[in-house]
C-alpha cells in the first residue's frame, strides 16, 4: 500500500507507504527512477510526508512516544528529525509543533501545533539565514582590518 501527497519540480513525490499487510503507515519518498525510502518514526507507530520543495527538503509527522505527533522534516531524503528539536517555541504560545503539513521554496514550514492551553493551532516558521548573517560579519571585520593594515603601512 501506497499513498503519495506531493510531488516536487524534479520528480520526487512523498506521501506513505508500508511493507506488508497489517504493518502501519509509514513516511516515504519515492525518487525519479521510483526507488522508494520508507522511514521510521519517533517510537510511535506511524509517520507521514505531506511536502516535499525542489530542494529536496520534505516534512510531515511521526508519532512518538505515547503516540503524540511530532512534526519533523527530512533534509537529506535519508534521515528523519523531529522539528521540536530544531525550533525554539518559547513565547509563542505553543508547547508542541505536531505536523508540519507544507514547505514552499523558500523553505518557510505551515502546520499545526498544539498551544500552552491544550488547544491547536496552525503555525507558519520563516528560517533565518544566520550562517550568512555570521559570514557577511566576519568578512566585512576581515576587510575593515585590511584597511587599517593598508593605512598603517
């Protein structure tokens, strides 16, 4: 059994799949030759891909322990990581990110998550690029001193 959910401009589609009858749904992503990855979970039963972008990057949920759902996203199309992990949600009003339902292009993540006082809600994350942020600092304090260097000399 298979079911897909999207596919992305370079012929990879994600959605679930299983190995055999009475096993439980699982995460999977199947790449332009059709080869499929079925993946894990987060010591629950099921997980799912609902997204994936044209960069590779696909998210969805896993359930974990207890069966509580967890948004996660995969990076690599090999590897699973929860999406709690990875995002503070401190003062947000949310205590648990449980499914990360689409990723557009630019790598912003929508889904559902459960608030401080047990309701749900729907989320939208925005990555910020500090890494670059990091880069363009430290070469424009290279460049600053190349100066001075130049001035003293």
């Amino acid at each position: 059994y298979s079911s897909g959910r999207d596919i992305n401009n370079n012929n990879i589609a994600v959605g679930i799949g299983r190995s055999g009858t009475g096993t439980p749904n699982r995460a999977a992503i199947w790449d332009a030759s059709g080869s499929v990855t079925i993946f894990g979970t987060f010591g629950g039963e099921r997980s799912q891909f609902n997204s994936i972008n044209d960069s590779g990057v696909a998210v969805g949920m896993a359930m974990g322990a207890g069966d509580v759902k967890k948004a996660m996203i995969s990076f690599d199309g090999t590897t699973i990581v929860d999406l709690n992990t990875l995002v503070d949600v401190t003062g947000t009003g949310f205590v648990t990110l449980n499914e990360a339902t689409d990723i557009n292009e630019f790598g912003e993540i929508v889904g559902i998550g459960t608030r401080s006082d047990g309701s749900t809600g729907s989320f939208i994350l925005t990555a910020v690029p500090i890494p670059a942020a990091a880069w363009l600092f430290a070469s424009g304090l290279g460049l600053l001193g190349w100066f001075r260097r130049k001035a003293t000399v």
